[in-house]
C-alpha cells in the first residue's frame, strides 16, 4: 500500500529510526502524550508553587518580633565593642533563650532557663547547639562577674546576646525567645518525641527510665525543668533540653512529616506560633534560611560550652568556664570549622 504523503509544500518529518518520512499518525500519538503531559507539569510546578506559599505564610503570619539585638557601642564607651559581622563565612549563629514567658514586655523580669547558641555552617547541611549553663561565672558588660542567666534579667535579650558575644567574640546574628507552653504544643504537634534518656529519674508524677523514651506535653516540660533529681544538675539538664530540641527538629524534619504537606504545615506554622525573634530578621531572611536547609537527625550537633570545674563565689555555687577551650571553640565558630571541633571534642 503507498505511503500517505504531506500536504503539499510541507516537508515529510524523518522517521527516528530509518530516516524515513514519519506517518501522521505517529505524530498525532505524540501530540496526544504531549498535551497531558504538560498538564501534569503544570500541575506540578503549581502545586508546588502553593505548597510553599502557604508555608511562608505558616512562618510569616505566626511568627512574633519585638526583641532587639544590641546595637554596635560608639567609640569612648566603656562597655566593648560588638565583634564585627563575618558575612564571608557564611555561617549563622541564633541566641536561643528558653523563659517561662516569650513577651517582650517581660524582659527583665526574671531569668533566663535556657541559654544556647546554633551555629548553622556555610551549606547549612550541619547544625551546632551549644548550651551554655546558667551558672556560668562570666563578665556581663555594665554589671562585673555574675552567672550568665543574670544578664537576662539584667537587660533582656539584647544583653544576654551581648555577654555571649564578648565572651565568645562571635558575632551573634539573631536571637530567638521561646517559651515553656510553646515547647509543650511542639511536642504535641508531633505527637511525641523520642529520646534517650541516660539517668532514671522521677519529676512531678512523671517518671522517665534510661534508655529510648517517648514524651510531650507535660511530661516533656518536666523532663527539661528538672535538675534536682539528676546527679549533675544543671548540666544534666541543660544536656535534655539539647536532647529534646534536636529530636523536635529531627522529628519536624523528618521524611514522614515532610511528605504530607498538611501536617508539616501545620508544625511550622505552630512552630512560629511559639517563638518571638529581633526585630531585625526579616520574612525573607527566614524564608531564604528555611529552604537552604538541608538537616536531618545526624546532621544535628550538641554540644556544652567548656567547663573547666566548680567553685562557690560569696553563696553561690558557680561553673568555671575553660578559657583555652573556649578559644577553640570561639576559633571554629569565626572560621565555620566546628566539624574539626567536634571531632576533637566530642562531647563538647
């Protein structure tokens, strides 16, 4: 049977295989293909497209500002000056303080629970939370020596950024404020958290015995407030704080969450619900930090700020701060090498 030719003046397209001018019929089924396939792409890229809208406006729309970072002291002052910013690194380090309340008009009332800073490296595919305990014996800038929570209520956020910027000599990017009912809902949200847990103990009804243990609500909150029933006190605690942020992280970031695009949404956005930030981080600062990450559960470092031992100042007990460590440390956090740190230093 002769083959069907082209319309006049139209060249017959080549057949893929043999050279041979293709039957439009064959075209026609492409063109079939085409159509939905594009559709599809379309769908896709749309879908996608919305899915991260509606996160930005979970963070956005949630989120709190109201907390100031200090500003950079004017020459002929006698409180130090702010270290200088590093942008050429490309790491970022967050103030995170844990308080019993996250309003900013509250500040100064009391002290600070929590004290840590996360240092979010260049490819922000490693994070580093180190703790910094309350009783660290520290120089806060305007007061002399006192325990590192007492800058909190002394002034705030902004001075609790500054004494750990002039006892690093880090700048300090941001600081985040999260309160104790938020900590609460987040592990609500994920309906527990698992961690381990290396002293048994007992604390308010709830007990948490060694080994793998699943919390939240209440039962999370005291496994972070307790210090009086662990051997090394705040040290022990401030270790479970650490141990319950990263598995919050580990757990809102986890493949299963992040599948189902209603209840990742709904974690980030009851995330932002529970902290206040400064007032100089942008919605698109967050927006840019967030898709840059690339986190899972062992990418998540924790670490405690060096300590070199204890000792009682007037009739307070104190921790001593290991300065020749501390510059290590302060080293790696100003160059974003805190991987050669941990392997040196793995405990922190």
């Amino acid at each position: 049977m002769p083959a069907t030719s082209a319309p006049a003046g139209e060249p017959e397209p080549a057949d893929p295989a043999d050279g041979t001018p293709a039957a439009p019929h064959r075209r026609r089924r492409w063109r079939r293909w085409l159509v939905p396939v594009a559709a599809l792409l379309v769908l896709v890229v749309g879908a996608g497209a919305i899915y991260a809208y509606t996160l930005d406006r979970a963070i956005t729309r949630n989120i709190t500002r109201g907390l100031d970072l200090p500003g950079d002291t004017p020459s002929g002052s006698a409180e130090p000056a702010r270290p200088s910013a590093q942008p050429e690194t490309g790491a970022l380090n967050y103030v995170l303080l844990g308080s019993d309340s996250r309003d900013p008009a509250d500040e100064g009332a009391g002290r600070s629970d929590s004290i840590m800073v996360a240092h979010l490296n260049k490819a922000r595919d490693q994070a580093y939370i180190v703790s910094f305990p309350r009783d660290m014996y520290v120089e806060v800038p305007g007061y002399g020596r006192n325990k590192i929570n007492a800058a909190y209520s002394f002034g705030g956020a902004a001075l609790t950024v500054r004494t750990l910027e002039n006892l690093l000599d880090v700048r300090m990017d941001h600081v985040v404020l999260v309160d104790f009912e938020g900590f609460i809902g987040l592990t609500e949200d994920l309906g527990g958290v698992t961690v381990t847990n290396e002293t048994a103990f007992r604390s308010h009804g709830f007990d948490y015995p060694k080994g793998k243990i699943t919390i939240e609500g209440e039962k999370a909150l005291w496994f972070v407030r307790e210090r009086d029933a662990l051997p090394e006190g705040d040290l022990d605690r401030a270790a479970n704080q650490r141990n319950v942020l990263k598995a919050i992280i580990a757990k809102g970031l986890s493949a299963d969450v992040v599948a189902d695009p209603a209840r990742f949404t709904a974690f980030t956005g009851n995330l932002a619900k529970h902290l206040t930030v400064d007032n100089s981080l942008s919605d698109t600062e967050i927006r840019s930090t967030a898709l840059s990450l690339r986190l899972a559960a062992n990418n998540i470092e924790l670490l405690q700020a060096p300590l070199s031992g204890f000792d009682t100042v007037g009739d307070q007990s104190v921790d001593v701060v290991d300065t020749a460590q501390l510059a290590e440390l302060s080293e790696a956090m100003k160059k974003d090498t805190m991987a050669a740190y941990v392997e040196k230093y793995p405990k922190g």
